[in-house]
C-alpha cells in the first residue's frame, strides 16, 4: 500500500519491520531511480 502527498511528491510504503510492526517508510525518489537500473 502506498500514499503520496500531491503537493510534494513525497511517497510512502507501508512496510512491515518484524520489531516495529507495520509502518509508513518515506521512499526517496533517489532510491527509486537506483531501483530501476
């Protein structure tokens, strides 16, 4: 599941963390172009 602020273009991802449970990870768009190649 994810969220994005409109207005920013920040993105979250719920993320499950088997000590803190499920929570919301802000995903950089940094990351997500190192992701892609």
């Amino acid at each position: 599941m994810y969220k994005i602020n409109s207005q920013t273009g920040e993105t979250w991802r719920m993320t499950f963390d088997q000590s803190k449970g499920y929570f919301w990870e802000a995903i950089n768009h940094i990351n997500m172009d190192a992701v892609e190649k």
